[in-house]
C-alpha cells in the first residue's frame, strides 16, 4: 500500500496495482487531454478509468477534457454516472471544440449525488496550461463529494492541487505524477 499524505513520481497504472480494491474513500483525476499544447499531453491515456474504479469505495471525479468525453464515459461503461459542470467565471480555460470556460467532470462509481453544477474563478495572470484547476476548484469538488479524513487519490498530480485542497480541508492524500 502507498503510503498517504504523499506524491509519488511514476506511473500511476503501475503504481495503483499496489493499491487494494475499495482501498481509497474517492480518486480525482485530471489526465492529458491529448490536445497538444504541452510536451506532457500528447494523449488521453485510455484505459486508467477501470483502475480507478476499482480502488475507489465512494467513485471518481475525471476531468477528461471536452474532446475526450465520449471515449471517457465509453471505458466507464455502466459505471458511468453523469457530468458535473464546473464554470470558470473569467473564461481562462481552453479547449478546441468551444465551451472556452467550462470544465466537464465525469462522475462514475458509488458518487454522492446531488449538485451537478459550480462556479469557480481563476485569479491572479492567465494560466500556461490550457484547462488550470485552482485550488478553490479542487476544494469545491472535495467538499462536494468526501467527508473529512476521507483518502483521496489523484493519479494525475501535477502541481499538486489536489494535495493541497486535502491538506486546507482536512482529507488525505495519495498523488502519483
């Protein structure tokens, strides 16, 4: 088992066969959209949504990328449970296919329904990444959807948003980048 409160450098479907089934409260994941605007996102990595499905108890949260969303909800299968959406209110996302300030989360597994919608701003210069997840971003879907002490997984950690949205609400976490 990984141990928690911790980032781990490597690749996130070889290190979460080290996690048991139902072993982490809900997993968040915000993979490479394939839209190639950065070096590190040259495509969606097909196949990780059985894995998180299988490690996660109360279900997963994917920010696929608007472009990958019916192949998203496709490897889900009857998992799939819906999409939450989440509007940038400054419009400082991007993505090719339009909807420049909405984010799509797909929701799959055991999820806590309710509140399908939120709005979140960017502040501060636009963001280099082309879809940035502010903290208030990543602690509205926290709250949204764990319980405080809950352990939860990014496999995707980037700059560590996730961590820190845990830390400042009182969850733990597993990141793997």
């Amino acid at each position: 088992m990984l141990e928690i409160n911790r980032i781990y450098q490597g690749n996130c479907l070889e290190l979460m066969k080290q996690l048991p089934d139902k072993s982490i409260d809900f997993v968040f994941a915000d993979p490479p959209y394939g839209i190639n605007k950065a070096e590190w996102d040259l495509n969606y990595p097909v196949g990780f949504e059985k894995e998180i499905l299988r490690v996660s108890k109360k279900g997963v949260a994917i920010t696929a990328g608007q472009e990958n969303i019916a192949t998203c909800i496709f490897e889900l299968g009857s998992d799939y449970k819906g999409i939450l959406s989440a509007r940038n209110k400054n419009g400082m996302t991007f993505n090719k296919i339009g909807f420049g300030n909405w984010i799509p989360v797909i929701l799959a597994g055991n999820i806590k329904r309710g509140q399908d919608f939120f709005e979140f701003v960017i502040n501060g210069k636009k963001a280099e990444h082309p879809s940035p997840k502010p903290i208030e971003f990543m602690k509205k879907i926290i709250l949204r959807f764990t319980d405080e002490n809950d352990l939860i997984l990014d496999p995707f950690m980037g700059s560590g948003t996730t961590a820190i949205a845990c830390m400042k609400t009182n969850r733990n976490f597993i990141g793997i980048e």
